[in-house]
C-alpha cells in the first residue's frame, strides 16, 4: 500500500472580492489572479481555466484549510493524495487563469511538503472561492476540490470557528496516557481552547482545571512519536477517542459548545464525525490546522501555532 502524500500549500492573498460558484460570462483576466487575489513563490501563472480531471484519476484525500484567513499572516493548505505529484494547480472561481506550482517548489519534511506565503496587509475583503488540483506523475490531472476563504474577525491569528463564528484561540496542551500506549502507537490527546477561559492548571497526572467559560475541542491521537505529536495528516476515525488503536496518524475528536470549567457544564457536548487535523510543524512551536464536520452537519475548523504544554500520566 503506498504512503499517501501529504502537500501543504500556504497562499499569498494580497485581496480578494466576494465570488459565487457560478462562472461569469466575462471572467476577469489572469493577469487579475495575480493582481487581487494571490501570488505563489516558484508557481507559474497560466492564462485559461484549470484542466480538467482525467478519467480514473486519483483523488485528494483528506483537505484541510483554515476557512478564515488573517492579514499579513500565512494560510496553509493540507490534503493528501495516493500518487506521486509532480505539480499542483490553484486557481479562483470566476477568474480567468490558475497556478502550476512544481513539485520541486515544495519544501519537504518526510511525507508532507509546504510553501509559505504571506497574506497581504490590505486583504478586507469578504470571500472567494479557490480551487485546487493536482497533476500526477502519468499526467492525470486530480478532481478539483472548492476551498470557500473568508475574512478571520476573532482579532486572533490562532482561531477557532464552529458555525462560522470565529474565536480566538489562546492556547493549547497535550496530555498522554501512556497506560493506553500500544507498540510504537501512543495515546495522545490534544486539548485547544478559546478565549474566555482565564486559566488551566495541570496537576501532572492527567487531572486538570480550566476555569472560565468558552469552547473546548478535544482530539484523542494515534501518534508515532512518543513524546510529541508526529508531523503529518490525522484522519477522524469517527469516534471520541483512539484509545488503543494500533495505527498511527488516526485521531477522535469531541466538542464542547460554552463550556464552564468552574462548574464542568456546557450547552451541548457534539461528537466529531468526519474531517482531519494537520500537524505541520512540532519543533518548539507547533503548527495546526484542522478542518472538521460534527454530528449535527456543522463545520468546526481553525489553525494554532504557538507553544503547547505537555504532560503525561498512566492509567
């Protein structure tokens, strides 16, 4: 079975108009693309619409994106695919022209590749629609996915949104059971919370207070390393947690809508059904982003990058 290959894309958005996903009848020049939208270090502007898919071509797998996006900050853009790329191809809804970025233009840490472009200081405006493709080794071109962007209010780079309302988000930990450890798979769990909490305090042995009140998201990951979270893609296994799986690079997640930690209420408690978390980075800093569907059908996704305490404990 081969290792998915996992790409990570980061935009330079220097502004964008609002879209639909219906195409004009005079869609603006490509020069436009470039112009108002975003530019890609290494990535060659073509005139036309993006190719289309080829028949029996492979598909991307797991696309992960911030939906909101910062001025003068980075976007990243994650998905994987069971082939070899040799070029992804980006492009707007309704604009005339699409990027070819080569593979070579990636940077590359094991199995995940990344750009990283800054998001222009005069971005303001509401949305756009962004396509994605990528073009295989025998020249198959994948089907395209839809990435709708829209303007991250929150005042925060790290944000969290559930329902298209957007929060900060402050901070995060990790805590390990290493009672659930199995082989070189350990138990995990990544816990990132919004403001209006004022504090967490960790006892070292896997109990905790959070005081406050805010949203709360929980992952339980399968990771391949045994003190951090491994870089790479976390598939959701539709369940709260992973708790003695034996593969790696699996993760659960769970919800808390307005929790209060100083009573252990909330308004409602949502399991995670589908989606991804990304781990694109996880040296002194880590870097996160994650996109998700709830039980209810509804969209939870956000980006982190910042320190993250770690504990562990046994039971």
């Amino acid at each position: 079975m081969k290792n998915p290959i996992q790409i990570l894309i980061l935009l330079s958005i220097i502004t964008f108009a609002a879209c639909t996903k219906d195409e004009p009848d005079n869609p603006l020049a490509s020069d436009d693309l470039a112009t108002n939208y975003f530019t890609i270090d290494g990535a060659t502007l073509n005139a036309g619409a993006l190719p289309q898919a080829s028949a029996g071509a492979p598909v991307l797998n797991s696309v992960v994106v911030p939906g909101f996006l910062t001025p003068g900050t980075t976007v990243p853009m994650a998905f994987d695919i069971d082939a070899e790329v040799t070029s992804v191809l980006i492009s707007v809804i309704g604009i005339d022209g699409y990027y070819e970025v080569p593979a070579t233009a990636l940077k590359s840490t094991q199995s995940t590749s990344s750009i990283y472009l800054k998001i222009s200081q005069s971005f303001n405006t509401p949305g756009f629609v962004a396509t994605i493709a990528v073009k295989t080794s025998t020249g198959a071109i994948s089907a395209h996915a839809d990435l709708g962007l829209a303007m991250n209010s929150s005042g925060s780079t790290n944000y969290l949104s559930y329902d298209n309302a957007v929060s900060a988000l402050p901070a995060s930990y990790i805590s390990h059971n290493t009672g659930w450890d199995y082989s070189n798979v350990y138990s995990m769990a990544l816990n990132l919370y919004t403001s209006g909490f004022t504090g967490f305090t960790s006892f070292g042995n896997g109990n905790y207070t959070l005081s406050g009140i805010g949203n709360f998201l929980r992952f339980g990951i399968n990771s391949d390393l045994s003190n951090k979270l491994g870089v790479g893609m976390y598939n959701i296994i539709n369940q709260s947690y992973t708790g003695n799986q034996e593969a790696a690079f699996l993760a659960g997640a769970e919800f808390y809508l307005n929790y209060n930690g100083d009573t252990d209420e909330m308004e409602k408690w949502l399991a995670i059904n589908s989606g991804a978390i990304a781990v694109l980075n996880n040296s002194t800093e880590y870097e996160i982003i994650f996109d998700l569907i709830d039980e209810e059908g509804k969209v939870i996704n956000g980006y982190y990058k910042g320190s993250v305490e770690y504990f562990e404990y046994a039971e």
